[in-house]
C-alpha cells in the first residue's frame, strides 16, 4: 500500500543515474518523505539521513546550505554534450 522509504530512495538514486534529478533534489525529496512518514507515527528520520547521504555524500553541508538561505527551485533544462 505504501512505498517504502527504501524503495522512494531507489527510485531517487535511478533519476540521479539518469540525470533527470540532481543529487541534491533527490536528497531532498527523499528527506521530505521521511518527514511525511514520520508524521504519521513511524519515525525514519535516521534512516532517512544514511539514505539521503548514499545518494549526496554532501548531504548534511547542503542541507545546512537550504535552511541558511531562501531556498527556490531552478528548472533549467540539462545541459547535452
């Protein structure tokens, strides 16, 4: 019925592989769902964090960055080569 934290944060890294997310974003979005979570009584906060950091090793520095600052989402289109 539910998506596990584990499957969200899968699905998170597979977009990062693809390009179709930044490492920071899919951090980001798996964050958020533990947050949802966890507000519904399960608390996946510390998993989350390990999630988060396998797929931005600089997850922590970056979190620090969102909360120090308005944060905005740039939808650009991705560069090709």
């Amino acid at each position: 019925m539910y998506q596990s934290l584990e499957d969200f944060a899968s699905t998170r890294q597979k977009a990062v592989n693809d390009g179709l997310e930044s490492r920071e974003l899919a951090a980001l979005m798996v964050e958020k769902f533990a947050e949802g979570m966890n507000a519904c009584g399960t608390d996946k906060i510390h998993q989350a964090d390990q999630l988060c950091e396998s797929i931005d090793p600089n997850y922590q520095k970056n979190r620090r960055l969102r909360y120090e600052r308005f944060a905005t989402l740039t939808l650009t289109a991705r560069q090709t080569k």
